[in-house]
C-alpha cells in the first residue's frame, strides 16, 4: 500500500515538474541539404522578457512624457524672461513718455503764469513743477539707471510720478478755469463796448458846443454827425439789447441799446428801423438807415455814446 501511494507520488512531481519546465521548440529549415538547427525557450523566459518589454514601454513613455513636460516649462520660463525684458523696455518707454509730459507740463505752466502775469490776476512764480517729495523723479539723466531697476521699483516710481502729475494737472486746470473766466468776462466787456463806425461816411460835427445849425444858439452837442446819402445802412456799433426805438421831434426816428457794463449807444434822424424794442443784436448788425428825419438840415446820423447815464464823445470808441 506504501508503495503504491509513493508511485503516484513520484507521478504527481514528475508530471508537475514537467508542466514548469514547458518550452517552445523552434526549428530551422535552411535547406534541402542543410542541418537542422533547433532552439528551445521557456514559456517563463517568454513571460518574463514580455513582462519586461511591456514595463520598458511603460517607463520609456513616463520617461519621454516627463521630458516633454520639462521642455514646455523651460520654453515658459524663456517666454517669461523674455516678457519681463519686453516689459521692462516698455517701462523705460513710458517712463521718457512722462519725462515729455512733464516738460509739455512745464511748458503750460510758464504759459499760464505769464498770461497771468499779462492779465494781472495773480500767476504763481518760482513753483516748482514736479517731483515733489516722494521718490526720486524721472528725468532724462537718470533713465537709463531707471532701465536698470526691477519690475516693482519701476512702477513704484512711475505711480509716484503720475500722481505728481496728475495733482499739478489738476492745479494747472484751476489755473487755466480762472484765466479762461477772466478772459470770458474780458472778451464779454469787448463785445460789449462801441468799437466800429456805425455807418460809414465823414463827420460833420463833432462832440461838444456848437452853435446850433437849426437854431443859431450855443447848445451842447451830445454826440458826433456823420453824413451820408438816406438809405446807407446803420450798424449797431457793439453787442447789446434794444431798449427803446421811436420818434421824437429832436431825434427823429431813433433806436437806442443798453450793451451793458453801463454803457448804450443811440442812433438817430434815421429814415426806417430795422429793430424793436427788445431785441438783441450783435457788433456789426444793421438796425436801421441814414435819414433826415427830425431836426436835421441833411441826411446823417447822429450817434451818441453814454457811459453810466453820461455822454461822452463817440470819437473814443470809433
């Protein structure tokens, strides 16, 4: 019984060494003639090599991917080097860019004061332009050690300046606000102010005491005659608001304008009016036409000019 059961044993090994050590024969045919030539490999070789060849592949793609990976983020970091040296450039740039405003700047401020000046309201001297506290100004001298900077210092510097810039340009704009008041005021007093011929001819009489030519007696001639043919056109000699038109037996017809600043004008012996009462005319616009009507010996117009309720000679203003 032992020795049945150590034969099956001895049956089981040997069968099961047998299926361990399986191999793949390989046999070559070179010819008709030839030798033949036989290879044998374990299936556990085979195995082995494949698992190998399979792990190879694996890492050799982890390998290849990593490498890849590695070259995209040194391409990055050039790009990024090559953007900061770009940007830097660019800020050295701008940075000349502030240096022309602040010139331009300079420029409008000396402009300002001597109109200022000119205008004698008050112009700021000696101020100084920009720069003011803060960290160092920008000028043209220090531009390339500017360059030479890094990204932060460089806009730390340039916000320091637009901000300089910004509060004179501020300071420069309430500056230029009054200037441009004063001169509006001053063009309005222009505009506003008998400075032309009223109508064209010559002068027949003149501002002050005369002998009267309708009369014969010495009265005060209030305004100045200037004769022309009946019907040549009447300007208002400045911008202003009718006030009255009408007719009287000294004047005839007659348009008189409030221009204000205390100032008016009359207009008289006209032969029609062009205006009524109210309306508003500009330097140069007709109102009217030379005449005869009234107390005249000939067609002329009598012009007067009246500064805060005084006659004065119309040869100042013409």
């Amino acid at each position: 019984m032992l020795k049945r059961l150590m034969w099956k044993y001895e049956n089981l090994r040997k069968s099961s060494s047998s299926k361990q050590k399986e191999y793949f024969t390989i046999v070559i045919l070179p010819g008709p003639n030839s030798r033949v030539h036989k290879f044998s490999i374990s299936k556990t070789f085979l195995r082995n090599a494949g698992i190998t060849i399979v792990l190879a592949t694996i890492v050799s793609f982890c390998m290849f991917g990593e490498y890849f990976h590695m070259r995209g983020k040194v391409w990055e970091l050039d790009m990024l080097r090559y953007e900061t040296v770009q940007q830097k450039e660019q800020l050295k740039q701008f940075a000349g860019s502030i240096i022309d405003m602040k010139g331009q700047m300079a420029r409008l401020k000396d402009l300002s004061e001597r109109l200022s000046s000119a205008a004698n309201i008050g112009g700021r001297k000696g101020q100084q332009i920009l720069g003011i506290g803060g960290t160092p100004e920008i000028s043209p001298a220090s531009l390339d050690e500017f360059g030479k900077k890094s990204h932060s210092e460089m806009m730390r510097e340039m916000s320091q300046e637009l901000e300089n810039l910004k509060n004179d340009a501020a300071e420069q704009e309430a500056g230029m606000n009054k200037l441009m008041g004063y001169f509006e005021r001053r063009n309005s007093v222009l505009a506003c102010t008998p400075s032309i011929w009223p109508v064209k001819g010559f002068i027949t009489s003149e501002f002050g005491y005369r002998t009267s030519p309708i009369y014969g007696t010495r009265q005060f001639h209030q305004g100045i005659d200037i004769a022309n043919d009946i019907g040549t056109p009447i300007m208002s000699a400045a911008d202003g608001v009718v006030s009255e038109t009408g007719y009287s037996s000294g004047y005839g017809q007659f348009v008189k304008i409030q221009h204000g600043y205390g100032m008016a004008t009359l207009y008289a012996h006209l032969s029609k009016t062009k205006v009524r009462d109210g309306q508003s005319v500009k330097k140069g616009e007709m109102i009217g036409c030379v005449g005869i009507t009234g107390s005249s010996t000939g067609p002329h117009l009598h012009y007067e000019v009246w500064v805060n309720g005084v006659p004065v000679n119309p040869r100042r203003y013409i």
